[in-house]
C-alpha cells in the first residue's frame, strides 16, 4: 500500500494528545461529605510517574479514530502492475507559433531554441510529432517520421524548424489545438493498442488576438494534457494600425467633393494595455514629410484622418511609428481602380437626349462610380464587329431589324448579356432567332384605362439581385401603361426560358433564357414614359446595375484584404499574379491564390490589365497583450502549469503521480477509513456514554 | 435463626419508630424461646449482718433460728431497674451509606431497648445530646410512657458537633437515682476526656453500656475515587485520594476503636460495637445475653462473698 500524500500520515502524532488527556488526572471537582475526618490524612497529589491510564477501551478508540483520519487524509492506495504509467513513453505534439506577431524581435528564436530543447529532452520510447501553426497548422515532424528516425529526431526537428520563418497570418490558436487532436487521436487509431498519455505542448507568445472560438466545440481525449510555454514579448509598447471604415459621401461637404479623390485615409489606431509609450506618427510612405501626430493613451484606439492622397499616387501605404514593434505598422491602400465595362445600344444615337426615349434614361443611369466606369456606345447595326469588346447590349424591338442574330447569339453564347426591350411588338423574328426556345409571339397587349403593376417578381434571381432587400422591393408605384404579350412553345429544345417577373394580369415582364456562357433577357415593357414609370422610379438605377453585376462588373467597393483571404481574381483569365516580394504565385488547383504576405498583390489578366490587391495584416494580430490563461482554462482545455511541468525525469514523475491520482480515486480507499473513522466514533461515544462515573457510594 | 434476622436496610424502611421496635423486640422473643436466660425475677443478692436502725422486715429469722444471729437479706433490685438511654444526634450520627443514617439506627435501637425494657416493667428514660444534653427525658413506667419516648426520639435531629463528656457532666447532674444508661453514640471524639467522665458516672453507681455505631463505609473505608472530604461536624475539607489513604484510615480507626474497647472494660463498662448493617436483633441478643452474664456474674460474686 503506498500513500498520495504520505506527510498528511503526520498527523497520526496526534494520538499522544488522547494518551496524555488520558494519564492527565483531573483535579477531583466532587466533594464527599463523611462523618469525621479524625482518621483521615490529607492526600498528595499524585506524582506523574504514578499515573495510570484509565479507561483503556476508550482511550484505545480515540487513537484508532486519529489514526484513521490521518490515514484518510494521507489518501492510500494499492499500486498493481497495470496502473503504472506504461513504459511505452509519452507521446508529445509540439506546436510552435509562427503567426505574424512571433517576428517581434528575438521572440521567433526563442520559440525555435525552447521547441529544439524540449525535443531534446525527450526519452526514445517517446513519440514526437513537431508542427507550427498560425492560421493553420502545419506538421513538420510527423509521428510516422519519428518512428523511422528516434535516433536523428533533435537534429531532424531542429532542420526543420530551420526552414521556417513567422509569417504574416493571424493566429487560430483554437483551430490548431483542435487539429493537433486530431493528430493524437489519428496515431491512436493506428496504433490499436491502449492509449499514451499524450502531452501537447505550445510554444507561443500567446497573444490576446488569437482566436480561441474553435475550442468550444473541441472534444479533448482523457489521457491529454495541454502545456503553455509562453514567449515573453521584451515589452509590450505597441500601436496597431488599421483601415477605419469610409466616410459615406453623403458626410462631406462641398469643397471636399470638389477635391480630389480621397481614399483610405481614416484609419483606427489603437495602442495596448499594458504600453507605456503613448505618441504615435502617421504619414503616408511616398510622403515622408507630411506627419499626422496624436497622442493615444495605453489601452485605447481612436479614429485619425490622414492628409488625403492624390489618386494619381498609386499604391499608398501608411507607416505609423513611435511604438517597439513595427509588423503591424503599415496599412496597404490599393488606388481606386474602376472596372471598366462596355455597353452598347441599339437604337437612333439622336434619341440620346429626347426626355421620352429609352435611352435617354439610360444614358443617364450609367455614370462612373468609383469602381465601376461604364462606357455606353451607340450603334444602329447590332453584328460582330459592333459587339467586340462589349459585355452588355441592350436592342430595342423598334429598330431590331438590323441584329444579325448568328452573330449575336455568338456573343452571347460567349458570355455577353443581351437586354432586348419591347418597346414595340415588332421584329419578333429577330427575337425569335436568339430565343432557345424557337418561334416566338409578340402582340401588343389589350388596351385599357388600367395600369399594369409587377404581380411576381424572382428576388432570388441574380439578375434582380438588388430586389433582394426588402427596402427594394416596394414596386407597387412602378405602373406600366402599355406592355407586349411574350409566347413562346411550352416544349422544344434549348435551356428552357424562366420568367422572373409577371404583370398582375400574369403576363410575363422580365424573361431570361440561357444561351452558351450568356444570358437573354427580354423586358416586354419600355421603362420610358410611354410605356411606364420604371424610368423615372428610384428602382431604374439598382435594376440596371443589377444586370450590371450579373454580368461580373459589381460596382461595390472593393474587399478588404487581409493575409489568408483569397484574391478576387475575377472573370478574366489570368496571366500572372505577382506577390508583394516580386516572385510569380502560382495559381492553386482550383485556379485560387490566398495571400500569404502583406501589401501589394498584382494580378495581370491575359488582357494585359493590371489589377492591384492590397493586403494587410489581419487586426487581430495587432492585439499583442497575453492571452489570460483562465479562458483558455474555461474553454475546456486540460491545462497543466507550465512553471511546475518540466520534461524529462520530471515529466515523468508528474505522469507517475497522475497515474497514482487516478489509480487511488478508482480504488476510494479512504472512504472507506471514512466509513470505518464514523464506526469508530459512534463506538467511542457509546463507551463513553455507557461508563458510569465512579462516586463515592 | 438467621433466616428470622430482619436486614437493617429493609427495618428503616419502616416509617414508624415504635412499629419498628416492636418487629426487633418480638423477632428476639421468638428467637430466645428456648433460650436458658428466660426471665428475671427478685432474685436473692447477698446477707450483712444486722446494724441498729435497719428494717427488721428484712431479718432472715430462718437464719436466727439456725444460728442465733442476725442477718439482713438483701435482694437485687432488677425489678426497678431504671434505665437512661443516652443518645447522640450530632452531625456526624446523620453519615450513612446503606440508604439510612447512623442516626437512625441509634433511635431504632434504642426505640428497641426501650420497648424491650418496659415489657419486662423496666423504667425507661431518654437523653438526647449533641453539643450538650438537648433533651431529657426521666425514667418512668406508666402507660404511654413509651409513647412519649419514641415522640422524643423521632423528633428531628438540631445539633451539630459532638460533646461527649459536656453532655456526661450535665447528665450526671440530672440522674439522681442510680440505674443503668445506655449510651449510644459513634465516640467520634477523643477517648482520653471521654474516659475520665465515663468513669465519673460509673463511680456514681450507674451501670453504663455503650453501643458503638460504625457505618460500614466507616469501617471498610471503601471509597474508590479521590475526592475533597468534608467533616460533617465541622465543616473542614480535605484533599483525600482513598487509594493511598485507606491503609492509615484503617490503622486510625481500628486503633480508636480498641482504645475505646479497652477503656470500657478499664471502667468495667458493658461495650457494643454495632456496625449498622447488622441486624438489630443481634444487637439486643448480645446486651440481653450479656446481662443475663452479668447477673450470674454477680451473682457468683455475692455468694463467694
């Protein structure tokens, strides 16, 4: 039998405290009243060498029930053969940080040092699988490899960890834990036999910007422990910097619209907790001059507005100094780089600027947006030489007798989106020959004193993308005087045509078809005066822009780019995609390229455009305070002290005593001794009770 | 005859004094029925010769007629035999360990001597004493004497110390006739000044019998646990652990018991111990039996002489 707390088997000393209460005589309190005391002498007390124990039943329980208490508290238990830690080892997993906030100074070495040191410390029977990790984990020493090579595992480790530098990622620590799981649970598997104790050790600066969220659906196996070894940043004086949202135009005033351009030039600089520096500069690279000064107390973040940049100044990036660290100082600005896309009309170019035609509406609507410049030509023959270039035409029916239809349905079949408006209910045949579904019927509509309004409309569709928001979708102001009756053959060969708005009298409004790559659409109504108000309601302008970013030319602004984002490669086909250091990114198998590095991603389409990404840090990883260990205790994660755990001998009399832990709470042996300490008192009360005090008689 | 022995402890349950010696005195008539010493009567003392002046009623003329000479014939004078019973009621008398007190024992036995005496016609008295003669009780015969004696001796005790030879002093000065007194006390006082005053009232004429009442826890000294002790008399308090102080008790006791046996018997006194648990009627048994002695004793005396 061997004891979990043996000092607690001290306190079986305390059975001298009944011994000695036992031989202490006690002053005799009764008083005797006798006839004559004539005989009789005084006593003297009696010396200590003359005492008797009395009671020696009692006195007998009363040691017993000390020493059970002491033995309880010592916790005794049984040690067999089976429930010795294995002598197969420890399986360790070792992940080393290496997001971007491990390249504040020496922090990557040390990492790296205290990684190689610890796999150095391991005994042969032990299991080793090394990784680093910041968004993602990466093994670089495998279970597998460890078992082929015990004998070059330091130096094997050490080479690779050799050939690693921190990147520039955010840190899903949660993620990698739960990966890590998984490598444990995984070498299980294949192992068949019982289950190691399994250590995970992580080697990071365990930054309060790590993202922990995976953790709460983490299931973690009984015989893992997970160790912190955290890696103490010199100081902790950081400002991180960051884009701050726009401001929405509408908050300018005058005189800033009539300047140029501004663009990126709020950004939230926040400073950490425990910094002690508090002044900070901004100032744009290309103008070292020009500083932006503020003071930012420790802990805090405010909003600054910056000197604001010429567009004709390309890329900007945006240095901020004052603090320790500098991998979170700059902020990558992509210059504005409008989408051009190209459109063309079909129609009579004079009626441009006559108030009831359609194009005068729709010239209108397609002016430049920052990210988007639509160029609109005019033509009044619609054939191939006229649609080079063009990703969008709109015909109308009044002048579609000079659409050469093989051709544009080429186009179409190549991607290009066609918008045929019925303003007259003519040149079906010229539809006809475009339309999937063969001959068409077009008729005008009975006449009536009744508007039409839009009875169904398909807000999922694409093509009514904007409608989408229920802000939007109110139409019921839209009225259509004339329309034009659409059919078409139920059956036929082709991409069946899909109706995504119908009049309320169920005639069709809005009809697309499919053909190759591109898309018909047919509007059996003008948006001109004549025929209905769609033109001159606030719903024009999200519909044409709609078809706009079906198309693939979105006028939204462009998306933030952080390190691990994919870069929007959009439609075109791509030569070339230069990363920020200069070196060609090859493309992945899915013909995507997530960023690796901050700042400037260059993607140059077959077309010899150019379009520039730029990338920035993820913010999170400017939070460089420590991460408090408690959330990650609350998180479930089996966590042993770092400061008390040590590898080697140590290790392995920590393992050795939690094997002992768990063997002596299966066994419950003291509660037992509990059990029999209670029989014990309730014995020892009763002797007491029963013995009736000698009295004089 | 043990059988018909009445257990001390069972008597004093007995609440009436007189019912009490009545069960005593009868339980000794049923067991001295074949007894030898039966009865008293005038019995014949001694002769003297005749002096001018003395009653010539009591001239033996059978004598003159034989041998011309006067004689005088005295007779014992059992049939008016006066008896005092002395009792003591000092504190120490109300010690008592077998559920009654000495000084209940004391009052039944003498309730019992009384009733004992005054069937034979005896006339009996009572004397109770503590510090000094509390009460007193004259010798008489009468009907409902006996009564009044055991009102007396039931009466609740009042005294505190014990002043043996006082109360001898000042009962010399209120027996004026000579008789017997009985005196029963636990002689819980030095000897050596009670002696002088036993040997006065000896000196006087009376015949003195003394009953020495011992508890048992007195006698045994069987006390377990050691304890402060306290004199019932006085009050003091000592510290006493019975395990070592019972040997010296023993030896104290025993030798103050043979010192007041021995002056008895140097005063030529009648001695009675009487531990209280014994039977009450071996007590009677032995002063009765040891009277009847006394008389053929003396007797033998008058007829030698």
């Amino acid at each position: 039998m061997t004891w979990l707390f043996p000092l607690y088997l001290l306190g079986a000393g305390a059975v001298i405290a009944p011994i000695l209460l036992h031989l202490r005589r006690r002053p005799p309190q009764n008083r005797v009243e006798f006839s004559s005391l004539m005989f009789l002498e005084a006593s003297e007390r009696l010396p200590v060498r003359n005492r008797r124990i009395e009671n020696w039943l009692l006195l007998a329980l009363r040691c017993l029930a000390i020493l059970l208490l002491a033995g309880m508290f010592a916790r005794p238990w049984w040690s067999s053969a089976s429930a010795m830690p294995k002598a197969d080892g420890t399986r360790w997993i070792v992940l080393v940080d290496s997001s971007a906030s491990m390249r504040r100074g020496d922090m990557w070495d040390r990492a790296v040092t205290e990684a190689q040191k610890l796999v150095a410390d391991t005994e042969a029977v032990d299991q080793v699988a090394v990784g680093v990790f910041d968004r993602s984990v990466r093994m670089l020493w495998s279970f597998d490899e460890d078992q082929r090579a015990v004998g070059a595992r330091a130096a094997g480790v050490s080479q690779r960890l050799a050939t690693v530098k921190p990147g520039w990622s955010g840190t899903k620590l949660g993620a990698a834990l739960v990966e890590a799981v998984s490598w444990a649970g995984a070498r299980d598997s294949l192992a068949g036999g019982g289950k190691r104790s399994t250590r995970l050790v992580v080697i990071s600066d365990l930054q309060e910007g790590a993202s922990i969220e995976e953790l709460s659906t983490a299931v973690w196996p009984s015989e893992m422990t997970v160790e912190f070894r955290r890696i103490e940043a010199p100081d902790l004086n950081n400002f991180s910097v960051q884009l701050a949202a726009n401001v929405e135009e509408s908050t300018e005033d005058e005189n800033a619209t009539k300047a140029l351009p501004k663009r990126g030039d709020r950004v939230r600089v926040s400073n950490a907790r425990a910094s002690s520096v508090t002044d900070l500069e901004l100032h744009w690279q290309s103008r070292p001059n020009e500083l932006s000064q503020g003071y930012l107390p420790a802990g805090t973040s405010r909003v600054m507005s910056l000197a604001t940049r010429a567009e004709t100044d390309g890329p900007g990036v945006l240095v901020l100094s004052g603090d320790a660290w500098d991998f979170d100082n700059r902020v990558f600005v992509a210059p504005p780089q409008p989408l051009k896309v190209r459109l063309v009309f079909l129609g009579d170019a004079k009626s441009r600027d006559e108030a009831a035609a359609p194009l005068f509406f729709l010239a209108r609507v397609l002016q430049p947006t920052p990210n988007l410049t639509p160029e609109l030509t005019i033509t009044e023959s619609l054939d191939a030489s006229s649609l080079a270039g063009v990703q969008v035409a709109f015909v109308l029916s009044s002048s579609a007798a000079e659409v050469n239809a093989p051709e544009v349905r080429s186009w179409i079949a190549n991607g290009g989106l066609c918008v045929w408006v019925m303003d007259e209910a003519k040149n079906a045949e010229s539809f006809s020959a475009l339309w999937p579904r063969g001959e068409v019927a077009l008729t005008e509509a009975a006449e009536s004193d009744d508007y039409r309004l839009l009875g169904e409309l398909n807000a999922q569709h694409p093509l009514l993308h904007p409608f989408d928001d229920a802000r939007l979708r109110d139409l019921t102001k839209v009225r259509f005087w004339h329309h034009r009756v659409l059919k078409w053959a139920e059956k036929g060969a082709g991409n069946e045509p899909e109706v995504l708005a119908k009049f309320d009298n169920n005639d069709p409004a809005l009809v697309t078809a499919s053909i190759g790559k591109g898309t018909l659409l047919a509007l059996t109504a003008g948006w001109h005066p004549r025929d209905s108000q769609l033109a001159l309601s606030t719903k024009f302008v999200p519909l044409i822009f709609g078809w706009l970013e079906a198309a693939g030319y979105a006028h939204q602004e462009q998306q933030r780019l952080v390190v691990g984002d994919e870069l929007p490669l959009g439609k075109a086909a791509v030569a070339a995609v230069l990363a920020p250091d200069g070196t060609n990114v090859v493309l992945g198998a899915d013909g995507r390229v997530v960023a690796e590095q901050i700042g400037f991603y260059k993607v140059r389409s077959a077309d010899g455009a150019e379009l520039v990404h730029a990338v920035n840090l993820p913010p999170e990883e400017g939070r460089v305070m420590p991460l408090e260990e408690s959330r990650l205790r609350d998180a479930g994660v089996p966590m042993i002290d770092a400061r008390k755990s040590e590898v080697g001998p140590v290790g392995a009399e920590e393992s050795q005593r939690l094997a002992a832990t768990e063997q002596e709470a299966q066994q419950r042996v003291w509660w037992w001794i509990l059990i029999g300490l209670l029989a014990v008192l309730v014995a020892e009360t009763w002797v007491a009770g029963r013995r009736t005090p000698i009295t004089a008689s | 005859m043990a059988t018909l022995l009445t257990d001390p402890a069972a008597l004093m349950r007995i609440r009436s004094l007189e019912l009490r010696a009545k069960v005593v005195v009868e339980g000794m008539w049923r067991g001295l029925h074949r007894s030898p010493y039966h009865g008293f009567s005038v019995e014949f003392s001694e002769y003297r010769s005749y002096v001018q002046g003395d009653d010539p009623r009591y001239i033996d003329w059978k004598v003159v007629g034989r041998s011309d000479r006067y004689f005088i014939k005295k007779f014992e004078d059992e049939t008016n035999l006066r008896c005092q019973l002395v009792v003591d009621q000092s504190k120490s008398m109300q010690f008592g360990s077998g559920g009654f007190s000495k000084a209940e024992y004391a009052a039944t036995l003498a309730a019992t001597l009384c009733s004992f005496l005054m069937k034979q016609g005896d006339a009996v008295g009572v004397t109770t004493f503590a510090e000094g003669v509390q009460e007193h009780v004259p010798a008489r015969n009468r009907p409902g004497h006996l009564r009044r004696v055991m009102m007396e001796l039931e009466k609740p005790m009042r005294g505190t110390g014990t002043s043996l030879e006082m109360s001898i002093s000042q009962m010399a000065g209120l027996l004026q006739k000579r008789g017997m007194i009985c005196v029963i006390t636990d002689v819980l006082a030095p000897v050596e000044r009670l002696e002088t005053q036993l040997g006065l009232l000896g000196a006087v004429g009376h015949d003195v019998v003394l009953f020495h009442l011992q508890d048992r826890a007195e006698i045994d000294f069987n006390f377990d646990k050691a304890a402060h002790f306290r004199d019932a008399e006085t009050g003091r308090e000592i510290f006493v652990d019975p395990l070592s102080a019972k040997e010296n008790y023993l030896k104290n006791m025993s030798a103050h018991q043979a010192l007041v046996k021995n002056t008895c018997e140097r005063l030529g006194m009648e001695y009675h111990w009487c531990p209280t648990d014994r039977p009450l009627e071996l007590a009677l048994y032995e002063f009765v039996s040891n009277r009847a002695k006394q008389g053929v004793r003396q007797r033998g005396k008058g007829a030698a002489a």
